[in-house]
C-alpha cells in the first residue's frame, strides 16, 4: 500500500463512520423528536438533516462529479436560517433524501482513483492550487467530516 | 512539497481549527453558562470541558510523547459519566488546564517529524502494525478532530 493509499483510506474510513453514526441516531429517533429543538432556542433536529444533506449534495459539483441533485435543499437548509422558510420537506421526505444519498454518494466517490484525491476541487483555480497544493479534493472529505462530527455531536441529543 | 508534508498539514489544519473554535466558544461563555446543561438532561459544559482535556492528555502517552499529564482527569471525565462524581475542578481550574494544554500540547506534537507520523502509535503491536499501517500517529489526530468537531458542537449550544 502506498502513503497515498493508505491516507486515502484513513480519511475516508472516519467519513464513512461518521456517516453510519449519523444513520444510527436518525433510525434511534422518531420523527416527533426530529422536529424537536436540540437545545432550547436552537436548530430542530429535522433542520439538521436536511443541513447535512444540502451540504453533502454541495459536494458532488466542487468534486466535479456532477451537478447538485437538490439545489432547492442549499436555499432553505443552508441560506435560511432555521424556521425562517415556512414549508420544508417532511422527516419522512428527508429521511428518503439521506437513505438516497448515502449510497449515491459513496457510489460517486468511489469513482475516483487515489490520484484524482490529490487533484484540485473544483473552486481554487490552477494558479492558486500551485501556492495551496492542499486545496485538493481529499480535503473536501476531511473538512465535510469535522462539519459532520459538529453535527451529529448534536442530533444524539434528541435521543 | 511532498505529499506526506502536505497531508500532515491538512490534518493539522483541521486540529488546529477545530481547538480554535472550541477556545473562541470558551472564552465567549461564562462560568455560569459552563456549569449548565448542554441540553436538558444531557452532560453539563464543565463535564465537556474536562472530557476534552482528558482525552487530549491521554494522546501523550499514544503518541509516545511521555505520560499524561493530568492522569487523575481521566477518570473523573472518561471512565465516569457526568454527575457521578462529587467533587470536580472547578471551571477556572479547567479553563487554565485548558489553556495550558493548548500552548504545551502543540508544542509537543510539533516536535514529531513528518515521516514519525507515519509510524505506529503505542496502542497498536509492531506485529498489527505491518498488517494495519493506517494505526499510525497521523490517524490519531485525524480521530480526535472528529472527537473535538463532536463535542465542540455541543459546546455552542452554551452560547
């Protein structure tokens, strides 16, 4: 195994387990407590969802992998602030959306050879991707991560 | 740049992000509001706190950089749930450990080279090691950057 292999597979084995462990809370809660707050006065829980999906769907244009698959998700769940849009997508709506993703995603991502990871994502340019070679697409998967971690640190308190 | 350079600095990126953002939230929160529940019936900041300084402590030994320093928050804040233990540091304490592990604990880790991070942790048999090379130093920062991102997600809620 190469160094590049092998730092390939240690970022995307925490994606991916950050990836079930949100799966397994979202299947631990009902769509009651989804609609709850996590903490008074903060995101509901099915705001959250719909956040990591809407930021996870972000992810196949700057890996250029295609185009979004629900760009109307970044508006509401990305641009608005929770409880500004007044209809979103039901739990039942959005937890399809997050079941759908999670094998389209992995599918897509695993298309890519450990060489294209260290290739640039697709907002830096040529020219700044020579003085900041680490704006590549694997950073994409370990910046997406953290974001998810912050996130499922707060959908386990539904439970 | 070689691309063990330039992955150790991605990783590195993100850590030292993340305790960014975990010490921005901290100073941003009283001692009161570090005494509250993060959510209703969930761990209190002050038990967070401790928790993080805790298992930031514990990756010394691991990554054979010399003993824990504060062996005895371990288990107070790892091995004990929160609100089991009756007499804990109080949150000026914490907040100095805190402060002082930031400047000591980065000092310590920049003292390793980019080819050491590639090497075993101290968890981990040489044996195990052969057939595992991905339980090298490098993913024990990559795990607890997760760790952090999960909790520090909790921590806002303070705020």
């Amino acid at each position: 195994m190469t160094t590049n292999q092998l730092i390939v597979k240690m970022v995307f084995d925490r994606w991916n387990t950050l990836l079930k462990n949100g799966d397994t809370i979202l299947n631990a809660i009902t769509d009651e407590q989804l609609q709850k707050e996590i903490a008074p006065n903060k995101n509901r829980g099915i705001y959250l969802l719909g956040h990591l999906i809407a930021v996870h769907d972000d992810m196949l244009p700057l890996l250029n992998l295609g185009d979004k698959e629900h760009p109307e998700l970044f508006e509401i769940f990305v641009k608005s602030p929770d409880k500004s849009v007044e209809v979103i997508p039901s739990p039942q709506e959005l937890r399809a959306l997050w079941k759908n993703q999670l094998e389209n995603l992995t599918q897509k991502l695993a298309s890519l050879s450990v060489d294209e990871w260290f290739e640039k994502h697709t907002s830096v340019s040529a020219e700044d991707f020579i003085k900041e070679p680490h704006r590549n697409k694997l950073n994409i998967i370990i910046t997406r991560t953290t974001h998810l971690a912050y996130h499922v640190g707060q959908l386990i308190l539904l439970k």
